[in-house]
C-alpha cells in the first residue's frame, strides 16, 4: 500500500526580503525566495517523512519557475496551473526593529488569487488521507474561496480528513466579513488551528479552553489552539492536552505557525498519540523561528529529534 498522502491547496508567492537597514524603501540589497502558508506547511511535512502534494496556480514567470523547482526539490509533488496572463503574486518582508517583521503583498490580479475548482486535480484528491487548507486561500478571491470549498467536498466524498488552518489575514478581509466563512470551513473540518485571536473571529472572547470548547462545537474532532511562545492548547475527541512551548532564542517567527501545522499532520499520519503529535508540533515552530525565511527552518526529522530530545539546536 502506498504511504498516507497530505494534499495541500493554496497561494505561493515570490518573496523578497530586505538586507541590511533601511529596509526596501531605503536599502541596496534583498533576499529572493517565496513563501505561502500552504507551500510552508507542504514542505515541513516533506522534510518529516510525509508524502505530500501541492496544488495552486502560479504565473508562467521566474518566481513561478523557483516555486515549482524547490517544491519538487524538497520532495514535494507538484500539481501547478501555469498562467499566462497572470503574475505570481509577491509579498515584501522587512525587519522594522528587534524581532519586529513587517509583510507587505502585491496579490491583486495576481494567478493564485485566480484559482478556480476546474484546477483542482480530482483523482489527487480522490486519493488523499488528509487535505489542508487555510483562511488565506478563502479570503483572496471569490474563485479561491469557491476552490477551497470545492476542494473540502472533495476530500469528504473521498473520506479524506480535512484540515483547516484560521490564518486571519486582515489585509484580505477584515474578521466581521471572514467570520461565517471560517465558520463554515470549521464545520466542514475534522481538524481546526487556530490562534487564539483567529478562534476569537470564530466564537467570540473566553479562555483558551471555552474557545477550544466553542470551536468543537462546531464540527471538528480536532482543535488546536496555537499560542506561540506559551504553547498550544488541545481538545481532542474530548481529551485535552496541553503542551508547552519549546524555549528558543527567535531570530523571525514567520512560517512558525505552519512548521507547527505541518509537524502535527504528519505525526497524524503515522498514527502517533496526541501528546506525540503536540510535541513534534512544538519543536517544529520552535525550529522555525531560528532563522529568517518562511520555510528554509523547516527541520527535518533527524533536527526535530535533536530540538526535543534538549540539545543544541544550532548544528555546529
């Protein structure tokens, strides 16, 4: 039999980040990469073991050809729309002070926000064990959200988990607009992240646990609340586990969240416990964040080993 599959559905965008002081207004030098939360996600489990697919719609130009060759690079299968008549969508990240990073995006028009359900691979999902999708690809546009729900109807039919990532981005639309969205995609999920302000969108204020608790109601079996440097709270099929997080000295939190998100699906997929999975979830934000980039501190498995196991997480 072949190994679980994790499919992931969404936006991968150049990135260019500024060198140096002065940021992009002001500096000489930048950084070339790209990111995305869905790409971020799909790389960390592929650098854990897992079997993973990409699907989005990306440009017929230089970032679109420097998405598609890392993912394939890092294992990751590729199932890339090319477009000709649209841009790659961008995003701009600068370090506006100490541990402070600000993200701009150039996305409108741009081909993920372009997706539509006729790129969505049927048989891909047919076979999937587990399809991940987030607020982000929700909130782009009107054919990306329809995308994302199409694709969640076609993971239930195929009896996939379906994983749903909050990921509030105000920038594409603020919570009063997003709010029954989120809802609906909750409802659809088996499994829901979010932070503890992204669960606030969903269910309104309350503890960590009454959020938890709310969101549950909704529909999924799992949720879990992500907390960053105080850890992360989780309501499983009624049992709650709460795990703290790994102490590390941050160099850029960006991409922590999916590193947590990616290390979770994949410990799910191998059929570990929900202390074993909140674990590895742990360790992998914290890895994330020990040096600047959306994906390039993804570790894998023989690092997350190491983080948890209280060693040096610097590799000399």
């Amino acid at each position: 039999m072949s190994a679980p599959l994790l499919v992931t559905v969404g936006e991968c965008l150049g990135l260019v980040s500024g060198v140096g002081a002065g940021g992009l207004a002001y500096g000489t030098q930048a950084e070339i990469s790209f990111g995305g939360a869905e790409g971020n996600v799909a790389i960390c489990a592929s650098r854990q073991g897992a079997r993973v697919a990409w699907v989005g719609r990306i440009g017929e130009d230089p970032f679109g050809d420097r998405i598609v060759r890392t993912l394939r690079g890092e294992g990751v299968e590729v199932h890339a729309v090319r477009d000709p008549s649209r841009f790659t969508a961008m995003m701009l990240k600068e370090r506006t002070g100490a541990g402070a990073t600000r993200v701009s995006y150039l996305r409108h028009g741009a081909a993920g926000s372009g997706i539509t359900p006729a790129d969505l691979p049927g048989a891909l999902l047919a076979a999937a064990s587990v399809l991940h999708v987030t607020g982000i690809s929700a909130g782009l546009s009107d054919s990306s959200h329809e995308t994302v729900r199409a694709a969640v109807a076609a993971a239930r039919s195929a009896d996939a988990a379906v994983s749903f990532d909050v990921n509030h981005r105000s920038k594409l639309w603020d919570a009063a607009d997003a709010a029954a969205s989120y809802r609906a995609l909750a409802a659809a999920a088996d499994i829901v992240f979010a932070g503890e302000d992204e669960a606030e969108i969903l269910v309104g204020r309350g503890t960590v646990p009454e959020l938890a608790a709310r969101l549950a109601a909704l529909g999924p079996r799992e949720v879990i609340v992500k907390r960053g440097e105080r850890g992360a709270y989780a309501l499983v099929d009624g049992a709650v586990h709460v795990e703290p997080a790994v102490p590390v000295r941050a160099v850029d939190t960006v991409g922590a969240g999916d590193a947590f998100v990616g290390a979770y699906l994949t410990a799910r997929m191998r059929g570990a416990s929900l202390a074993e999975r909140m674990a590895a979830a742990s360790a992998s934000g914290a890895a994330a964040c020990l040096r600047t980039g959306d994906w390039e501190a993804m570790p894998n498995r023989d690092q997350l080993r190491q983080l948890r196991g209280g060693g040096d997480p610097v590799e000399r």
